[in-house]
C-alpha cells in the first residue's frame, strides 16, 4: 500500500469531497478519517479540509483543535508526518498550535470568494516540491476569516527563515499581513494556507489545474519515503 | 409538571364547554373558517387544534386563495409529458428523470416577508428551508440560485436590506457546503417595503433513492430528529407570510416571527439524511418547515394511511413550559420527521447518534384515521388529519383586470426620446451598462461559495449555473431562473411566458436540454381583484407556455401579500428551468470567443421597447407592450443550440435579455476579455436596445462555421462580426475600450454598497 493520504471530516467540514478527489486525481489513495477517530489509520500523509468546523460559531478551528482525532495528528506532526491545513484546516493547526499566527475576519468584514494569484516562495516543504521556484498559481479564495495575522517578531522570523509558503501576489483581499497566504512550521512538514488548491484541478471545475501540484508533491514525497524505507 | 396538565385544554374539556371564547381572529382565522372547524370536530376545537388549524389554513400553507387556479398546471399537463415526473405538484419539491438512473429535484420559495423584518435571518432560513424540501425528497442538495429583488439601488432601507440579505443567503450556504451557481438581483421602486428573496435548491440522486412524504404502515414509528424545538417562528405563516405588515384588519400590529438558522446543524442533518436514505431506513419523510410539527404530522398522515398518534411529551424542547399549542407549531429550523419500520429504529437511532443527531421517537402510524396528539397523558388533538392538510378552505376570490391597465397599455415607449447621433448611442451603451439592473453582479457573488464539492462547471456570470451530476459519466444538470416584472405588469399572461422563455433560453444557451419548470409566484394581495387578476392570468400564461414548450410544470410556491399599504409589488411569477447535459464538458460558457471568432445574431429583432430597460433606465418609464412572444421560436432556438453544442459548433454564447444586443455584447466581450467588430443589422438603436424575445449570441470557431450554417436551418440568423481586440467596435460609433466598459460595468454596486 503506497500513497495513503488522509482527509479528515469534522462535523461541519465542506470541502473533503474536494480534498479527496485531488489526492485521487493526483495518483494517492485518500483515507477518510473521522473526527472521533483515535488513531490515522496508517496514513503517510494528513489533510485538514475547508469548511466550517463544529459551525465555527465560537472562533474557526477552536472547538476542532481539540477533537479526538486531533491527537495522533499533533502525534504524527511531531514525527515529521506531512499535514495539510486548507482554510478551516489552516485555522484549526494554527489553534492547535502547529503554526504559528491566527486568522481573523477579513479587513473588509465580508465573506470573499473569488481567484487568487498565489507566488509559492517555498518549493522545500512535501507540499511545494513539485512546484517551479517562485511559481505564480491561481486558485480560489474563500473565507470570511482569512486574514494572516502574527506578532512583528513572529512574521520577521517567518521571513528569515523562508517559511511564508503561499503570498498573494496582489494586496491580500483578505488585508493578511505581509500578504502571507500560506506558512509552514520549523521543518516545513506542517503547511497551512487560506486559498484552495483542490478546487484548482480541473480546468472544467475550476480557474485550472495550478493545484494539483500541491497533492502530486506530497504524493510524491510519502512513496518516496516509503520506497526508501522498502529498501532498509 | 402536573400543574401544567391540569390547565391544558384537552378534547374532554373542549366537549364540556362549548361557549368558552377562543382567540381565533388573533390567529387569523375568519368567522366562517373557525365555524367550519367547529363542523368538522363537532365540538370546539382545544387550544392546540386551533393552533394546528389557524396554521395549516394560513395562506401560507393553505394555498386557499390560489388553488382553484394552480389546478389549471395539472390540467395543461399532457400525459406523455407527465410521464418524465417522478413526483410532481404536492411533493415537497417535483423531480424528473435526467436518464442514466439519475433524477434531479428542484424547488423555489420564498422567505420575503421575514427579509424584510431582519434580513439576515429571514434570508438565511429561506435557505435552509428549500434545502430541506429537497432533501426531503430523498436527493442530495447541489447548489442553490437566489433570484433577489429589492426597492430602488439608491434608497437607504435598500442599503439596510441588500446586505443583511446577501450576508444571510452567503452565511447560511456557505456553511452548509452548497455552491451558489446563480441567481437575479433587480432593482424597483415597487419592493421597496417589500423585498422578494426566493431561493431555489437543487438536488440530485439515483432515481430508486426517491423519498415521499407519506406515512404508510400502520404500526410504523414516527421519529422526530435534528434541532430541538423552541419558540422561535411561532405563528411565523400566519402572521408574517400571510398578511401585510400593516394588520389594519386585527386592530394591532403583527410582532416579527421569524426564525433562527442553524447551517451547521442542517449540515449535519443533511449529511445524516443522505446516510439513513442510503441505508434504506426511512420508510417515508417530510421536513419541518412552515407551521413546523402541525404541518409535517398532518401532512405525512393525510398521504399515507390516514392516521397518527403523537405524544407530544417526547418532543426535546428547548425552551420551558411550552404548550402544546406552541410545540405543534413552533417553526424552530433545522428539523426532520421520519416514519421509520419497527425493525429499523435501533439502525435509524443509530446512524442519527454517529452524527449527533438528536431523533425520538414521537409516535406511530395508524389505521384510526385520525390524527391524535396527547400531552401528559390527555387528548390535546383529535381531528381527521385530510381536513387540516388538504381539505382546507378553497377561495374563488373576486378578480377584475384593472381599468388602469388599459391606460398602462396605451403609453407606449413610441414617444420617448431615442438616442440617434453615434455619441449618444455609445453613451447610452455605457449607462445602461452601469445602470444597476445591468452591471456586474459580482458585489453579490463574491460572498457566495461556488467551487464546494467541485461539481461547478458555470455559476458566476453565467447565464445558467451548471452542475455536474456523475463524474464517471460527466452527466450534470443546468438551472436558470427569471422574471422581467415590467413586462408582466403590461401584460401577466405574456409577461410570466417572457419569463418562462427567457429561463428556457438561458438553460438552452448552456448547452443543456431543458426539461421541468418550477416558479415562485410573488404577488400582492389575493383581495385585491386586481392582483388576483394578475395571478390568474400568470398562472394560465405560464402553464399554456409550458404545455406548448412540452415541458412539465413540476411544482411552484406562491407568495400573496407582498405590497406595502395598498400599492402591490409589480407581479412577480419567478420561473425555474431545470435541464439535462449528457456531458457538462459540452456546456457553452458565455463569451464572445477567441479572436477571429464569427459573432452571429440568433432569432428576430423587432422595434420592441415596451417595459425595456432602456425605457426604464433612461426615461424611467413603464407602459406599452412586451415583446412578443414565440415560443416555437423559442423551441426551435433551443433545439439548435443544443445540437451545436454537442457538435462543438459553437465556441462561446449569451441570451439576449435586458438591455438587448447592446448589453449582451458588452457582457460577452467583458465575459472573454476580448473585443468585437461588429456591424448592426437594421436600425442602430432598435438593434441595440430592442427587447425582443427568442435571440441569442453565439461566438462560432472559423473552422465550425458551415456546420453551424447547416444547423441553422430555420432559425433567423445574422453575422454580426467577429471577436478580437481590445475594444467594442460597433460599425459607426466610437469604439468602447474594454477597461472603460469593465470600468463603468464593476463600479455600480460597490459604489452603492462598499
């Protein structure tokens, strides 16, 4: 069993479908995990999808930061496991405290959904591999608490050391400081980013197929490891 | 709690004290409607039944003032068309056979009245309230349209209104996970007390997954799952969807009834519904919507075998010490009644507990023929359920076409100014184009997720949202909804068929075969003989324009009441078009092609400006005839658009609608991003703003063009020119740049709205 990648469903939780379908069209095998769930049921690699999680009704991705199925995650990060935070993903590891910074509503108070161009400037993580350097993406915007906040300490180390993953290319819609779109933790396994690679795979479906990568890339990275760990 | 027996109203004390008086005016019951409930009971009703009766014979619900007229779609519905319904007029909402096993279920209503009261919430539930229509069917929702119309762009309870309506449709969708692939957003002075926000839901599923609401077998659970039930919405089709605001007749003013949404918790119960349907568990469904407990028991019990029993002390309640009255028609969102086999209740309680479903069994279906509810152990409802679902009041109300509508008629558009010098052909272009019935909706479709579940293949723009439905076979559906209200206030009966060929058109314009028609018919007050006038003859226009375009009319809501005092909105008969793709990937985008693409004219022109938006834009005029309508025409436009696109003749395509070729040109060139030069058959200014019906632009590729010719065929067609370039370029005007356009195109709604 090769490319085993997980998409978690919290109640509340819109774009698994999507998530799973990208893993799929990118060659993987997408597991289905469930929120209540204890263990990750053997996977190489995790997604957290978009959505609203629990309703959201408190603050994004507070109540599902401490879900059941949130332990072997915080587990498997620690051991270098590749996650994937998409929107409410981003938010949920950002309040689990796998990233660093928070979202919060959008500078002009209103849901937005439209495409964005996104500048991948950190090809080294499992999910940014199969990207050219300083690749120009498009792919969809849509949140209402998307906006990229940290403390100037934060956002300056985040710039040292290359961990701004995703930038808009034009100013935020959302106002996110320093126009940060994506980050990643200290070792580059952990990613978070607002925009929706997976609903960027299909030209029929969507702006076109710039996301793909993004699955393809970790897809990419676990058979390989596997294949290494084959050969032990 | 046995305090609060003792002073119920039960059926033994309703027999005991006859003359005891009862509020039935304050609950909107009429003096003859109470003494008929008397009748049937042969006793006073309790207090819960009047509550239960007061609801489900609210207009609302009722549908007494419009069912002697809504008959007339079943009459005009041939056999052969009939057969393409697997349920129709009745069911919560209709559904066709779209072939390959799969069936496609649509529905609009109306939540207008609440909008208005507190836009966000009435909006939101609106929503929630259609989802479940749909999914009550046995169907997975896919998307949602929302035609939206409210008072004059620039009024400030417009900027009160548009976006805590927007922000509910968004806030509610988009947490629900549904994309919105459509909708209309229309501006006049006529909804400006008076919003109209109908929303339309979509759903799809394979045809043996069809779900009625009817409760069948005796001995049957009746399980009651989702929210639980608070005194929210009370009264909300009584007193909100069922009378003017005003209530000049009941000597006080209504208080608001509208209700809480949940999405997250419809998310839940939507994603429980689809796992019960697919493990065969429910035997028979019905959602809580309008009059909430009342509705769903009488209704599913009057289909089905004819009787119920229901302990309404198992309803979880939310709030403390409510009625029985209260619980039966408490309107709390997010609620679902199945009828569920014994054998299957652990399996059912099962599926609801994995999603935290709350469900209880509340009752069982019986062979009593009643409908019996019993509260701490007494009879509070014992009446025969079809007189409260289905045998209510029937009105033939008065109606009278109106003596003004003659003058109406006679002010023809004829004596208007025309723009004629090419400056002010071209300035008239771009006006209208920034006027705001005309530019980018964008404002309002930017707070709507269209990409969620990754099936959305035309939404933003489009002229119908496409769907995919399999993504094996690529099979997928397209659905459009319109009304010009200007034109039917000339002429109902033509206006509500310019509104179905206008649905028609848009859903042919795709690529898709149109195959159902549904409506929301929103109009002022059925009292008014003028306005029932109006109803009737949409109502006839419509239902003899589906049976010439040989599609069903699969079911409809109607919502009376919308004026404010005595001035009634404008008719407003919204009409749905469903139809078919055998392959989305054949879908026609709106466009004007590539560069060197030949831009042709589809369809007839003629100096048709009655109840235009030129005139109404320019002149602020409303009077004259609508265009005529054709709707073999129609027909015949839809059938070659739809062989073309399977051809692959044609590149890019857009209706004509309003604002005439003019518009449609600069929507198709900003669609593309890419220029046109074009010459204008006939009369520049008749060919630019004329509003007559059956027309489309189409972009065919160079290579496609004799094939394109030979599919013509009958159909009127023109070359206008070709695509190409950074500007408009209409033979003999000064030529319109692209930023200019998408400049005065984008700027209308932000600049109104932030």
């Amino acid at each position: 069993m090769t490319g085993r990648i997980g998409v978690i469903t919290f109640p509340g939780t819109l774009d698994d479908v999507d998530a799973a379908r990208a893993v799929r069209l990118a060659g993987g095998e997408a597991v289905r995990l469930w929120h209540g769930d204890d263990d990750l049921r053997g996977v190489a690699a995790v997604i957290l999808p978009g959505g609203f999680s629990y309703g959201d009704y408190l603050r994004a991705g507070a109540i599902a930061a401490f879900a059941p199925v949130m332990r072997p995650v915080l587990d498997a990060a620690r051991r270098g496991m590749p996650v994937l935070g998409i929107c409410n993903g981003f938010q949920i590891l950002c309040e689990a405290g796998l990233l660093p910074g928070a979202l919060v509503r959008n500078a002009g108070l209103r849901f937005v959904c439209r495409e964005v161009a996104l500048r991948v400037e950190n090809r080294s993580t499992p999910w940014t591999s199969g990207y050219r350097s300083g690749a120009e993406i498009t792919v969809p915007l849509k949140s209402g608490e998307g906006r990229y906040v940290a403390d100037e300490g934060t956002l300056a180390e985040l710039e040292a050391a290359g961990r701004v993953v995703f930038r808009y290319v034009d100013p935020a819609p959302s106002g996110a400081l320093h126009d940060i779109a994506g980050v990643c933790s200290a070792d580059g396994r952990v990613v978070g980013l607002m925009p929706h690679p997976e609903h960027a795979v299909d030209p029929l479906t969507g702006p076109g197929a710039d996301g793909l990568a993004v699955f393809a890339s970790v897809f990419a990275s676990v058979v390989d490891a596997e294949l290494r760990e084959d050969r032990m | 709690m046995t305090h609060l027996a003792s002073t119920t109203d039960t059926v033994e004390k309703a027999s005991a004290t006859p003359g005891a008086p009862q509020p039935w005016r304050e609950l909107g019951l009429r003096a003859e409607e109470y003494a008929r409930i008397r009748q049937i009971l042969g006793r006073r009703p309790t207090e819960a039944e009047l509550a239960v009766y007061s609801v489900m014979w609210s207009e609302h619900c009722s549908y007494k003032s419009s069912k002697v007229h809504l008959g007339y779609f079943g009459q005009t519905t041939a056999p052969a068309v009939r057969e393409r319904m697997l349920a129709g007029i009745g069911e919560n909402a209709g559904v066709v056979d779209i072939g390959d096993g799969w069936a496609a279920t649509f529905k609009i209503e109306s939540h207008n009245h609440p909008s208005y009261v507190e836009p966000y919430q009435g909006a939101a539930t609106g929503v929630g309230g259609i989802v479940r229509d749909v999914l009550a069917m046995g169907a997975r929702p896919i998307g949602v349209v929302d035609p939206l119309r409210f008072g004059p762009a620039g009024a400030p309870d417009t900027a009160r209104v548009l976006p805590g309506v927007v922000a509910g449709v968004g806030g509610y969708g988009n947490r629900l996970g549904l994309p919105t692939i459509g909708g209309e957003l229309v501006f006049d002075a006529s909804y400006a007390g008076n919003p109209l926000v109908n929303v339309l839901c979509v759903g799809a599923m394979r045809t043996e997954q069809l779900h009625l609401a009817r409760a069948r077998g005796v001995g049957n659970k009746v399980v009651l799952f989702g929210a639980s039930t608070g005194r929210d919405g009370i009264g909300g089709v009584s007193v909100l969807a069922s009378q003017t605001f005003s209530g000049e007749g009941s000597g006080r003013r209504k208080l608001p009834s509208v209700q809480v949404g949940d999405p997250f918790t419809e998310k839940v119960l939507v994603e429980c519904c689809l796992e019960l349907f697919a493990a065969g568990l429910v035997a028979g469904i019905q959602d809580l919507g309008g009059a909430g407990l009342s509705c769903a028991t009488s209704e599913l019990a009057s289909a089905g075998d004819g009787g119920m029993s229901v302990t309404l002390d198992a309803v979880p309640v939310r709030a403390t010490g409510m009625t029985p009255a209260e619980i039966l028609s408490s309107e709390s969102q997010e609620r679902m009644c199945a009828v569920v086999r014994p054998a299957d209740v652990a399996g059912f309680l099962a599926v609801c507990a994995k999603w935290e479903v709350p469900a209880t069994v509340i009752g069982e279906v019986t062979d009593s023929g009643r409908l019996v509810v019993t509260w701490h152990g007494e009879t509070v409802v014992d009446v025969p359920p079809r007189t409260v679902a289905h045998e209510g009041p029937t009105y033939h109300r008065p109606l009278r076409r109106p003596p003004t509508q003659d003058e109406l008629r006679a002010a023809t558009p004829d004596r208007l100014r025309r723009p004629s010098t090419p400056e002010e052909l071209r300035a008239t272009i771009l006006a209208m184009a920034a006027s705001p019935n005309l530019c980018s909706r964008s404002w309002v479709s930017d707070q709507y997720d269209r990409y969620v579940r990754g099936n959305t293949v035309c939404a933003q723009g489009a002229d119908a949202g496409v769907l995919r439905v399999d993504e094996t076979s690529q099979r997928g559906v397209a659905v459009a909804t319109d009304c010009n209200a200007r034109f039917c206030a000339l002429d109902p009966y033509l206006g509500a068929q310019l509104a179905l060929a206008e649905a028609y058109r848009n859903v042919a314009t795709s690529g898709a075969v149109p195959v159902a028609v549904t409506n929301c018919l929103n109009f002022g007050s059925p009292e008014d003989p003028g306005v029932m006038w109006q109803f009737q003859q949409a109502v006839c226009g419509l239902a003899d324009g589906a049976a010439v375009l040989g599609i069903p009319v699969t079911g409809g809501n109607v919502s009376f009441y919308n004026q404010t005092g005595s001035t009634p909105i404008l008719p407003t008969p919204v009409v749905g078009v469903l139809g078919v793709l055998d392959d989305v990937r054949r879908r026609i985008p709106v466009g004007v092609g590539l560069a060197g693409d030949g831009l042709w004219l589809l369809g007839r022109t003629r100096d048709e400006l009655g109840g235009s938006e030129w005139a109404h834009v320019v002149h602020g005029h409303l009077g004259g005839h609508p265009p005529e309508v054709d709707l073999a025409a129609e027909a015949a436009l839809a059938r070659l658009l739809a062989s073309a696109a399977r051809e692959g003749a044609l590149r890019r395509a857009h209706d004509l609608s309003e604002g005439g070729l003019a518009q449609a040109l600069v929507e198709a060139c900003l669609a593309s991003d890419t220029g046109a030069q074009v010459t204008l058959p006939g009369e520049a200014f008749v060919a630019l703003f004329a509003e007559s019906s059956a027309r489309v632009l189409v972009a065919v590729p160079p290579a496609a063009a004799q094939r394109f010719l030979d599919l013509c065929g009958e159909v009127p067609h023109v070359r206008l020119g070709v695509a190409g370039g950074g500007s408009l370029e209409i033979d003999g005007l000064p030529r319109l740049g692209l930023a200019e356009l998408r400049g005065a195109w984008d700027a209308t709604l932000p600049a109104l709205f932030g």
